[in-house]
C-alpha cells in the first residue's frame, strides 16, 4: 500500500487537526493506511478522534416507522443526489411508502426490500419509476427492522439522523416505556453512543482507546501547564471493562494512604473515601461516557445516566436492540478539482 499522498495528508490533517508533517509521516508509517494514521496519532497524542462521518456525504431522508402497539419499528435511509430534491414533496412521501412497504411485509433489511414486490411491480422497476418522475438517482441503500416487548424511535427534524429502541419489561410497564425509549432516542439521535453498554465494547478496541485517551489527555496537560491551570487527572483505564476489584481495591489504598499522609483522622475516611472512588470510577471509564449508551450523560438531566433513568422509570426495563441511522454515513464522495470542473462546464 501506498504511504502518504498529497489527498491523504489533507484528509487526516482534517479528521485529527494534527500538523502536516506529522500526518505525513504517520500515513507513511501506516502505509497510507488512513484508519491507522488516526489511531497512530492519537496515541502519540498528536490528534483528536476523528469523526468519520464529517468526511462522508450524501442527501436524502431517514424515516422511521412504529407500529400502533410499539411493538416493531423500522428505518430506512432513501437518498437522492441533491437536498433539494430531499425536501421535496414527492420524495418525502415516496420515502414513506417504502417504509411502509417494508414493516408490511415483514422486510428487515435492504437487499430483501430490493428483491421485493411493491404495489405489484418489481421494486426495482418501481424505483426506477420514480427516478424518471424525480429526475436523480435514488438508492434505497440501509434498511432495518426492530421487535420486541416495547420498541419506539425517533427522527430528528432535518430527517438526517434517525434511531430505533427496543426494550423488555414488565406488561404493567409498557406505556411509560414506550414514551422513555423516545426521549433515550432523542439522546442517542444527538450523543451519537455506538453500543448500549460498555460491555459490548471489544476488549482489544478498549486497550487501544486506553492509550489514545491517555495520550490525549497528556497533550492537554501541556497546554494546561503552559497556560498555567489546573491539570486534568490522567487515568489509568477508560472502560468499566477494565476496573475488577483488585483495581479497585489498589485505588482505595492509595486513597487511604493520602489521607494518612495528610493527617486525617481514620475515623473520617469512610466520609471522603466513598466520593474519591466514586471520582476515580468516572475518571476511568471516560471511554463509556462517549460510546456506551447506558453509560452516558442522559441529555434530559445530566445529573444521572441513561442507566439510572431508566431504572428510575421502571426497574424492569431492559433495552434489548439499538440502531442508529446517520445519513450518507459511510459514503465517499468524490472529489473534483474545482478549476477543472468549471473550465469543463464553461466548456474549455
């Protein structure tokens, strides 16, 4: 593979803010890799991580449709060549047909709903019935079915982010459940978690973060000593995966041996111990604040976790499925010199 290009370089300048000669050299070692790139650079502490989605685009409309009972939700991404052809009339219902089309007949996922029969007519020659109206290309390129006990969802009012919940709990639960997987959807919509709990995280993705963070965090420390301000404390794990007892059990030692240290009496350790564990934990789990669902800030009162709202709504509400759909997420687009493109249209 090749190493850096010039294209390359300007790509992962613009993913981690990182300088160009150390993209430049990061690509290189990395071969041109531009995943590694970014991974290589954050744990020299040289960049951000990257949002991915920011380097991909494509317009159109997310829609997600719930059943009457809240017991099945489905989302689909339909895009189009042009946002103005997005917000029209045409194909905002079109999207809603096909939606439709798909929770009636039991499709779940988008190669099926292209192989599919819709008002009679293959749904390819339907499509392509539409484009001929529409005049672009459209794809109907992600689809996806949840079911459950309780399942509700959420579209964000540009139509450009959508979210699907599914839960279990107790029969005398489900209508506040329904109502709490739709504020849990909104925050999903907006916080952007990729798992619901940081058990679903993978263990050797969970190391690296670890010291991509760590290396973060000693960047900014930098900064923070130059411009003389208080330092933030380096952690020693970023996932809740990785705190076991005997962790805990080291970090209360060294908790102890402080207050020892600064004569504090014993008998006021159990009164200032509880709240530097609890300090510790948070600091050490800064990986589940970003991906992990439950683990998050819930965006409705950020004083508790999605996991202690949920639990204050009803203890036996367990959420089973999560899917968000972010449109034109993984869709390169092409890049086109600008000059050239104008001298072609003016005909040079």
């Amino acid at each position: 593979m090749a190493g850096a290009t010039p294209k390359l370089i300007k790509q992962l300048r613009e993913m981690t803010g990182a300088g160009m000669l150390d993209c430049k050299n990061a690509l290189n070692e990395c071969e041109g890799d531009l995943d590694k790139a970014v991974q290589h650079l954050r744990e020299a502490g040289l960049g951000k991580a990257a949002k991915k989605a920011g380097n991909v685009a494509a317009e159109g409309l997310i829609s997600v449709l719930i059943n009457e009972d809240n017991t099945k939700g489905t989302i689909l991404e339909l895009n189009s060549q042009t946002d103005f052809v997005a917000k029209n009339e045409n194909f905002i219902s079109l999207t809603k047909e096909i939606t439709t089309h798909a929770q009636s007949n039991d499709i779940k996922d988008a190669e099926t709903l292209a192989s599919s029969k819709i008002n009679g007519q293959e749904f390819g020659t339907f499509l392509n019935e539409k484009i001929a109206t529409i005049g672009e290309n459209l794809v109907a390129r992600k689809l996806a079915t949840a079911e459950n006990q309780v399942v509700n969802g959420y579209v964000h009012a540009n139509g450009k982010v959508g979210v699907l919940l599914a839960a279990t709990c107790d029969d005398a639960a489900k209508e506040k459940t329904a109502t709490l997987l739709r504020n849990i959807a909104m925050h999903a919509s907006a916080m952007k978690p990729t798992v619901i709990s940081y058990t679903d995280l993978d263990s050797e993705f969970v190391e690296a973060e670890n010291r991509a963070i760590k290396a973060e965090i000693e960047a900014e420390n930098d900064e923070l000593q130059r411009l003389g301000k208080p330092l933030k404390n380096i952690p020693d794990f970023v996932s809740k995966s990785q705190l076991t007892d005997e962790a805990i059990a080291n970090a209360k030692a060294r908790f102890e041996a402080e207050l020892k240290e600064q004569g504090k009496p014993e008998k006021i350790w159990d009164k200032i111990i509880p709240g530097k564990i609890e300090r510790y934990i948070q600091d050490n789990t800064q990986l589940d604040g970003r991906l992990a669902l439950l683990s998050q800030a819930y965006v409705m009162d950020d004083k508790k976790t999605v996991e202690q709202a949920i639990a204050e709504v009803d203890s036996s509400i367990k959420l089973v499925e999560y899917i968000r759909f972010e449109l034109g997420e993984g869709i390169e687009v092409k890049e086109e010199d600008f000059a050239a493109e104008v001298a072609k249209q003016m005909g040079k």
